[in-house]
C-alpha cells in the first residue's frame, strides 16, 4: 500500500491554490478543490492528523467572507453619503449665494437655482444669470425667493 505523506499532500494543495486563485484570494471554489484533494491524499492510517489543515482552510474561507462582507459594507456606506438630486430639488427657484476658487481667483456670485445636475459624480446647481454652474459645496446662502 503506498501512503502518501503529509508534506506531499500540502504541496499538491498549495499548487492548486495557485492555479485557481493567482491574486492569493481563497474562494470557496478553491477551499473545496483543496478539501477533496485533502481526502483523497490524507494518510489513512493517521486520518486525524490532516484535520488541522482542513480547519486552516475553513478559517481562510470564513477570512474570505467577512472581507466581503467588510467591501459590501464600505460600498454600501459610502452610497449613503452621496447626495442626490432629490435631496436639493428643494432649491429649484431660490436665491443663492456662491464662492469658490478657480485657478487661484475667488470667485463669488448670486442668482436663482434654475436646474441641478449631476456631472462626473459632482452635484452642480445651475443659475439663472449667465448659465452658471456652481458645485453644491460653494452655495453659503439660501434666500426664499418669493
């Protein structure tokens, strides 16, 4: 009966984790794939002794997964800072006052919000003097315009 040893057994599981997974990201494809080729391999007649191997794996999976959970968690927070056009809807027909600094000159101004938009991920609010755009982020004045 030939028995294969534990070293060999490692290195056979190693290298499939290589070809599966080259960016060093364990997924549970390749967790299972190491599992089988585990028990095909293990030693029978100390079948305990691989069984540290096999929680390492699982402890990398569960790792895998709650790194996961942490990208969809960031994502999902993030999400919830950005500001939408809804949220400043409320400005449609108001007097604004603005500053900001473009190429190292302030810049301020006035006029009524006429429309909003969203231009490569920035909120900008358009005014009614001269089709000016201004972020969002420079308005320091509301005046009820009625």
């Amino acid at each position: 009966m030939n028995v294969n040893n534990s070293s060999t057994v490692n290195t056979q599981a190693m290298n499939a984790t290589k070809q599966v997974a080259p960016d060093n990201a364990l997924g549970k494809d390749a967790f299972l794939k190491i599992l089988v080729t585990q028990m095909k391999n293990q030693n029978p007649l100390e079948p305990l002794k691989d069984t540290e191997f096999i929680g390492q794996m699982a402890q990398f999976s569960s790792l895998e997964q709650l790194t996961n959970l942490n990208t969809t968690m960031n994502q999902f927070i993030g999400l919830q800072g950005n500001q939408t056009l809804a949220d400043h809807a409320d400005l449609i027909g108001n007097k604004v006052h603005f500053e900001q600094e473009i190429d190292g000159q302030l810049q301020s101004g006035e006029g009524i919000v006429k429309a909003l938009s969203i231009i490569n991920g920035q909120l900008l609010v358009e005014l009614d003097k001269d089709n000016i755009k201004v972020p969002i982020e420079t308005i320091h004045r509301i005046e009820n315009n009625q």
